[in-house]
C-alpha cells in the first residue's frame, strides 16, 4: 500500500476503523511494502503545510549538491523541524549524514549505525571517545526515527523498536569497555579476548517499553543488573558486589553524560529490588530471594516485559527461568486477584466527563490513555500465564493478540485496543520529539495541539482533537469492564497511584490537596512501605491489607493539620512495629482507630509507643463498651477479675496482670485524651486499676507463700499507701506508693514446712509482693513500687508492725512523715485491721502539736526541694514555684496544725481546699482548688501523652493543642499566661497561710 497524501492514507483506511479514527490510525500503523516505482529519495508523506522559514535558511545553508534530496523531502522535514526545535538541531549536526539517509532505504540506515555503536564497545577507544560514538549514534537513531515516522516511512512500532535497539546496542558496547578497564586493573581472572560483556556474568534487564522493544521517543531505560557470582570471570569472588556495582555505575554515567552531540540514554535503576536499600548490581540469588518473598503483583507486571538487553545474556536468560514461577504462577490464590484488582483500582482516574479532553491531558497516565492499555494487557496476563505459555509474551500489541487467540478478550476488543495503542504511542512521540522532553502531557493552548495535530498529518485540529477523544473514550470503556470494580483506591479529590517506581503526576496533586507539602516524599514513602523493607508490611498479607488502607490513611494524615509531620511519624512508628497483618486488618475494620492513632501520633507519642510494643491495646477501643470500661469503676475491676481467672498458675496470673493493666491503663489514657473522662476520673480509675492489681496480685502472692512458709495463728496484715495512690489521683505513670502493715505475735513462727519467725516471714512476703508488681516479665513491669515512707525509710525493715508503726510516728516520725501520713489510706486489709490502722493514723493527727515548728518544717523542707528538685521547664506543674506541690503543702499543712477545724481526715487536696475556704482558715481557698484542678488535668495529659513528661524537649504543637483543647482554653498561648499568673496565686496565697498557720 503507497501513501502519497493524507487523503490517500484516508481512503486506504476508511473502511475498517472505528468513526473518527481511520485516518490517524494510518498514519502509524500504515507501512509501505515496496515502492511502486524506483526512486532517489527515500519516499515520505507530506505534512500539512507550514511556514518554515528556520528550515529554509538551514536548507540554503547546506552545499549545493546535497540539497536535491532535501528540497524533495521538504513537504515533509519543512513541518516537521520547523516546529522541533530539537530534531532541527540535530538536522544541522548531522546534516550531511542526513542527505545520505534520505537517498536510501530507512532500515538499511538504521543498520548502519546499530553496526558502529556495537563495534565501537569492542575498538580500543576509552571512554571519551567511546561516548561520542554512542552519542552520534542515539543522534542519528532520534532524527531517523522521527523523519521516518512522521512520514510514514516506518509505522510508530517500527521507531519504538529501532529506539529500543539503540539503547540494547549501547548498553552492550559500553560493557564491552568496562570489561576491559577491569581487565587492565586486574579485577577479572579471564585473558583479555574472554573480557567481554557476553562473559561478564553481569546481565542486563530491560524493563517496562524498553523490555518490550517499544521503547518511546524520549524515554529513560529501565534496566535492572544482576549478576552471576559462580562465573568465575572476576579475581575476587568476594568482592563481585562492590565490583559489579561500581561498573554499573559507570555505565549509568556514559549513558547520561552530556557533552558534544548531547547524551545517549536517560537511565533508571530503581526497578530494582527495593532500590533504597540495595545496591545498583546484587546477586541472581538475592534477586530471586526477594522476588519470591517480597515482591509484589507490580513487579511480577514489570516482569513480563522483562528481557536480557546487554552483558551476559545467556546467564541472564537463565535468571529468567528461574523466575518464571514468580511471574507465571501455576495457581492464582484469591489474595493474589485481590491484588491486581487493587492495581487497577489505584491507577483508575476519576470518571468526571471533563477528564477526557485533549488540552493538558495526560497520553500515558490520564483516562483512557496507554497505561490503561497496558494495564488492560498485563493484569490478564499475570493471571492466565501460568497455564498457557503463549500469553508470556513482552510487546503490548502482541499480548493482545495473544489474549483474542485465547479466548481471554474478543478479536474486536484486541483489534481497536491495539490500533488506538499506536495512535496514542504516536501521539506521544511527537509531543516527546519537539524538545527532547520526558513529557506526555499534551499542550496547554490551541496552538501547542495545533503542532501535534500537523505532525500527526492532520490539517485541522479539530478533526485531531475529535479522533483523540475518541480513542480515548474507547479505551476508557475496555478498560472499566476490566474485572469487578470494588471500592475506590483514590480518595475525592483525585488518584492515588504508588506501584511502580514513579511518581505519579495525579498523584503528587492529590496529596497536595490532601495538604502535603511535600507530595514527592510522600509519595515515595508510601512505595517504601510497598517494597517490604519494614517487618510490618515484610508479608503480602499486610501489604494487601496496607493498600487497602492508603486512601484513608492519607486523608487522614491530612486532615492532621500538618500532614508531612504526621506521615513522617507514622512511618517511624510502622518501621518499629514488630508485625501488620493483624494491625492493619483492625485499622481497616475499624476507620476510627485510624484517625485515633494518627492523633495518639501526632500529640501523644507514649501512646503511639505503646501501640508499637503491644498493638493488642487497641483491641479495647473498638469495644462498644469502652465508655463504660473507662468511666466506671465495677466494670473496671471486673474486667481485671475476668482477666485474671483465667491465669492457671502463679506465673500466669503475673504475666496476665501486665497484659491487663497495660491495656487498661492504654485505654484510660485514651479515654483522657479524647475526653470521654475528665482528670479527675481518670486518676480515680488510674488508682482502681492499681488497687485491683495489686489485690489479686497479693492473694495470689499469699497463697503461693502459705503454700511454702504456712500461716501464723491471729495475724493480720494489710497495705497502707501513700500520695496519689492514696488520694485516688494516680497517672498513667505513677509508683505505687505503700508500706506493709502486720499484726501478728512477734514470738512465734509460721506453721509451713519452712517455717520463718514473724519479722522474717512478713518481710519475705512484702518482698515476693514488691517483686510480683515489679519484676520485668517478657509482658514488661506493672508499675515500679516505693516503700520510702516505712519508718526509718530505706533502713527500715520492708514490714511493719502496727505496734512499731504506732510508736515510731508516736516518738520519731519526721514532719515530713507525717505530711505524707495526712492523705495516707488503708488500700487493703482485713476491716478490723483497717479500723486500727485509721485509728492509729487518727490518734497521731489528735496529739498537741507546736503550730510554729510544723510550719517552720514545712516550709523548710519546701525551700530543701526547691534547692535540689528544681523544675526541668515551665511545665513541670509539680516543682515550680506556685505548683501543685506548694498546694499540697499548704492542705497536708492544715492538717496537722488545724485537722479539727477542717474534719476531714486523710481527705483529697482539692477537699481540703475548699474546706479551709468555708473555715475561713484561707478564704482563696475554693480558687486554689481550682487551680489544683487545672494542674492536674496537664499533669495527667502529660504522663498519658509524653514518654517522658520532664523531658526537656520542645512539645510539638499538636500536643500543644491537645493540652489547651482538654483544659478548655482558646489556645495555648493563652494558656501558659494563665499558668503564669496561677502560680503567682499560690505562692503568696502559701505565704499568706504558713504565716497564719504559725498562730493557730
């Protein structure tokens, strides 16, 4: 068939292609066979006529007797370089090599210089020399294909083929050079004439268009190398990686470097095993190590393409082999559909009417463009493969052949995908033609797709315009019959597309509608976590399950308010989580604990650590009952029995007490930060978890002790604790502070088979106790213990007896003793030891007490804290001046010097507060309670949110927010006036009452 003008190439179609196609289609798919007469000038097909006068004054510049083939190629090289800047420049740097070509035949030229570039690696030429050669070839290659496509010399498949030739051929002769350089240094162990790529042991894979010989104009190569360590080619076995690596990396360089004649090839490696973290060249074996572990339904798509281009390929032809059963699987299991169908998911477009148009529209990425052929292609490829070897084909075009013979897609369908998957290729080209650009984005204005439309052969760019759309429309409807739709892999407001190794342009704009300000970074942590590089997302389980929940978790990484920050914390927590496929199917099943966690994330990082040394916590959160779980006390304690009842032995009952109370205590902090309870419930279920705990943990102490060491006849013992365990204001991270109280005959012994005197025994129980509550088990520590407040401290005994605890606060005790002793409560004992325990702690605060010296102590001991405890920063709420222990000297104070007028015994702060306001003993007494409660609501949101609430460490602001949201100011600049102004408060109302107190 001749093509003379477009109409002929219009009438030649017509009768067979779709409405609005016939006449672009020919353009790229019609060939001619052989000429219909003899002739000088290689035939070319007319473009629509332009002014051309760039190409006029280079034409006039030529030698006279070169311009004869020229002037008669003009119809067609006039359009074409007038509107290419770049195919003009190399017109004139190969003008005369230019003239030659168009007197001959297209592809004896091309044989001409595929020759030289494939000679040139086996010359003795060094690297300089050896790059102008490969540079003048990928010159000639870019100006021949473009000539001869445009005018219709070769169809679009022909040029993407000859393209792809090119890069084989040049890859090829660079190695060839790079062998003999490791000759020459003495890093092979083969004579110089075996030092060649063909025996390298160093194969190198085409990937993607390059794989499947349909290579674009202007495209990078995608190559993988991997090579053979059992070769035997190189000196050093040991050192294959470093040397292999570092030959890639000089062939990458004579590929790119740009000098005279511009540069051969843009080339990619990072379709390589998890190229992060793995070198440029590793081994066959670490490639099909990671392949049939780690590699995901992407790569297995990248694969089919996947072909040996340069270096050794025979070795790489057996690499091939031996990885077909990762990319033709036998057996597909469901998970594995479910996977491409997320594929294809992901890569959907948005199905507005306006996103098929022709200005600014994507060729490759957009609706109906070529990746949604390939994809149509490859996916069904990937399934019916493995059974039918005749689908395990590279070229698109071929492969939808393969699928019409197979019965997988109509005929109908294969003929019209293919004819519109060269029209678009050749849509493509052009725009990648005019300056040499990796673009496929079509023109932004009339006139840019006016250019298009011309080197497409279209005179009126409205007929271009109707046949693009049609095509794609036509491509768009194939490819959403393509499997079951399912739910949406992209979010509102556009694509979220992370498998190959990219980024994707819709992509990068929907995450910075999402509020990313760094898409790029974004975008390529998600592929991160898609490579399987963290233990959490290392099976394809969890990836399957982590796909499934991009969408979301983006969004809500947006809606964070910072959402770079919160992906940045995110991704350090998923590279520390010990496992994901539970994790993630929670998330999934429960959207919810996703926004809960980013925010635990984003403003409670204690929170989020927690989640990564035991994720089970959040089994809780999903729990309908959780309001009820952290609000009520009962329910509480009857979760922690239910727990505990089904620990079988001792041993069991310990571990099961720090899974529950990590969980419980998790779920407490959770309700606190998201304000289902306030602080002070959440201290009061704090302290209910912990006398819960240690109840059971003591009667499971006690009967593995008796069972040893027996009783003693009468005795009794209980545990009296001290400070906010005692007042009910426990935190997320406070000791237990308590002593052990015992009644017992002091001249006896148990009655076991190891029987201990009194003293002995109860101190052997306080201790199998402490360490019951304290001892680090594989499930962690329950809470740390402080037995300071025992009389005589640390020197003490670790048990007491009521008669000695009697007489020591009776003749020895400290001020400070009993300050601490004014809020100390009986958290469990036998009823009738509790009654002498109160009556005891009673007649103590009843005995006369010198008003004077109890201030002077307390303020004394006070001015001893401030010296050697001082404040670590501004919010160290406890040890500031004007803080909450100042508040708490002024009510234990009050106790001891006027605990009859307050009547109150071993009451709260915050109640002996007010209770000193309505005594009239400190009339601010109800506005320091106040402010008692305000530092105990940052205090408790601290130790909930922060790992180390002392730290030193700037607070990010979203924990800045968090604590001025739960204390119920505007903002937190507001707050820290306020706070400034509270201590103010309370240091002159603490002088205030020391100096009233001394007169009392």
């Amino acid at each position: 068939m001749e093509c003379t003008t477009p109409d002929v190439r219009r009438q030649a179609c017509s009768g067979s292609q779709p409405a609005g196609l016939a006449f672009t289609l020919s353009v790229c798919l019609v060939r001619p066979q052989e000429p219909a007469y003899e002739r000088d000038v290689m035939h070319l097909a007319p473009l629509p006529a332009i002014p051309h006068a760039a190409f006029d004054a280079w034409r006039d510049s030529l030698p006279s007797e070169v311009q004869g083939p020229v002037d008669e190629a003009a119809p067609t090289l006039g359009p074409l370089l007038e509107s290419a800047p770049y195919l003009m420049s190399l017109a004139q740097a190969h003008a005369e090599w230019l003239t030659q070509m168009l007197t001959g035949d297209p592809d004896e030229a091309m044989a001409g210089i595929l020759a030289d570039v494939r000679s040139a690696g086996t010359e003795d030429l060094d690297e300089t020399r050896l790059g102008v050669r490969l540079r003048i070839g990928k010159g000639r290659t870019a100006l021949l294909a473009a000539v001869a496509e445009t005018g219709g010399a070769w169809t679009t498949a022909r040029a993407t083929e000859v393209l792809a030739d090119l890069a084989d051929a040049a890859l090829h002769s660079a190695l060839d050079l790079l062998m003999r350089r490791a000759h020459e240094r003495g890093l092979l162990a083969v004579p110089l004439e075996e030092a060649t790529a063909a025996n390298s042991g160093l194969a190198l894979f085409a990937l993607g268009k390059h794989g499947g010989r349909e290579l674009n104009y202007s495209s990078d190569i995608d190559i993988v190398a991997f090579y053979d360590p059992g070769k035997g080619v190189l000196a050093d076995p040991g050192e294959a990686g470093k040397t292999y690596s570092r030959m890639v990396q000089k062939l990458v360089a004579l590929m790119e470097e740009r000098r005279e004649y511009g540069y051969v090839f843009r080339t990619d490696l990072r379709l390589r095993p998890d190229p992060g973290s793995t070198p440029v060249a590793i081994s066959f074996d670490a490639a099909l190590t990671y392949y049939e572990g780690r590699g995901q339904n992407w790569e297995r798509a990248a694969w089919i393409k996947a072909r040996p281009c340069a270096g050794d390929i025979a070795a790489g032809e057996g690499f091939l082999k031996e990885l077909a059963p990762y990319v033709w699987r036998k057996h597909l299991d469901f998970a594995t559909i479910a996977d491409i169908q997320a594929m294809k998911r992901q890569i959907n477009v948005s199905k507005k009417v306006g996103d098929i148009r022709v200005e600014g529209h994507n060729v490759k990425l957009g609706r109906g463009g070529i990746r949604e052929i390939e994809f149509f292609a490859q996916t069904q490829q990937l399934i019916a493969g493995g059974r039918d070897a005749s689908l395990r084909v590279r070229p698109t075009a071929e492969a939808l052949d393969a699928l019409a013979r197979t019965s997988w897609i109509g005929f109908k369908t294969a003929s019209d995908l293919k004819e519109t998957y060269w029209f678009l290729r050749a849509v493509e080209n052009r725009l990648q033609m005019l300056r040499d650009e990796q673009t496929h984005v079509m023109p932004e204005t009339p006139e840019g797709v006016a250019v298009v439309a011309r080197l497409m052969g279209f005179a009126d760019k409205a007929e271009f315009e109707a046949a693009y759309r049609t095509a794609l429309e036509q491509v768009s409807g194939y490819y959403s019959e393509l499997f079951t739709e399912g739910d949406s892999l992209g979010v509102e407001s556009g694509n979220l597309v992370f498998t190959g190794s990219d980024d994707d342009p819709g992509t990068l704009e929907t995450l910075t509608r999402l509020g990313f300000a760094d898409p790029s970074k974004a975008s390529a942590t998600v592929r991160k976590w898609h490579y399987g590089g963290y233990a959490a997302t290392r099976t394809a389980a969890a990836r399957a399950h982590l796909t499934e929940l991009i969408p979301a978790l983006l969004t809500t990484f947006g809606s964070s308010g910072n959402a770079d920050e919160a992906m940045r914390k995110f991704d350090d927590f998923l590279s520390r989580l010990p496992g994901g496929v539970q994790f993630f199917a929670l998330l999934r099943s429960h959207p919810q604990l996703m926004t809960l966690l980013v925010q635990f994330m984003a403003s409670a990082p204690r929170m989020a650590e927690a989640v990564i040394r035991r994720a089970h916590v959040m089994d809780g959160l999903i729990d309908p009952a959780f309001a009820d779980d952290v609000t009520r006390r009962e329910v509480l304690i009857q979760k922690v029995d239910a727990f505990l009842k089904e620990g079988r032995t001792y041993e069991e009952v310990i571990d099961r007490a720090r899974i529950i109370g990590q969980e419980q205590r998790f779920m407490i902090c959770a309700g606190l930060l998201s304000g289902t309870i306030g602080a002070r419930a959440a201290g009061e279920q704090f302290t209910a978890l912990a006398e819960t705990l240690v109840h059971r943990l003591f009667d499971a102490v006690l009967r593995e002790f008796e069972a040893r060491y027996g009783v003693i006849a009468g005795a009794r013992a209980g545990l009296l604790g001290f400070g906010k365990m005692a007042s009910r204001e426990m935190t997320a991270t406070s000791d237990l502070d308590f002593i052990l109280l015992y009644d017992a005959p002091l001249d006896v012994e148990s009655d076991g088979e190891r029987p201990l005197p009194t003293s002995q025994y109860f101190t052997r129980l306080t201790q199998r106790l402490v360490a019951a509550i304290t001892a680090p088990t594989a499930e962690g520590v329950l809470y740390e213990a402080d037995m300071r407040l025992r009389p005589s401290g640390n020197a003490g005994p670790l048990a007491t007896s009521l008669s000695g605890f009697l007489a020591y606060h009776r003749e020895n005790a400290w001020t400070w003793e009993h300050l601490a002793l004014s809020r100390a409560r009986v958290v469990l004992a036998p009823e009738d030891l509790t009654r002498d325990i109160d009556t005891a702690i009673a007649e103590t605060f009843a005995r006369p007490r010198d008003a004077v010296k109890t201030i002077d102590d307390v303020v004394s001991m006070r001015a001893l804290m401030a010296r050697e405890r001082k404040p670590k920063h501004d919010f160290d709420l406890k040890l500031v001046d004007g803080g909450l222990v100042d508040l708490e000297f002024i009510a234990q104070s009050a106790q001891l010097v006027a605990g009859a007028a307050i009547a109150r015994p071993q009451a709260p702060v915050a109640e002996v507060l007010m209770r000193l306001e309505e005594t009239g003993l400190v009339p601010e007494g109800g506005r320091l309670a106040q402010i008692h409660a305000t530092y105990s609501i940052i205090l408790q949101v601290m130790s909930a949110a922060l790992p180390n609430p002392r730290s030193t460490e700037p607070w990010g602001q979203a924990f800045k927010e968090l604590i001025a949201q739960l204390t119920n100011y505007p903002d937190f600049t507001r707050l820290e006036v306020d706070l400034k102004d509270m201590q103010a408060e309370v240091s002159a109302a603490a002088a205030r009452w020391y100096e009233k107190a001394k007169g009392l």
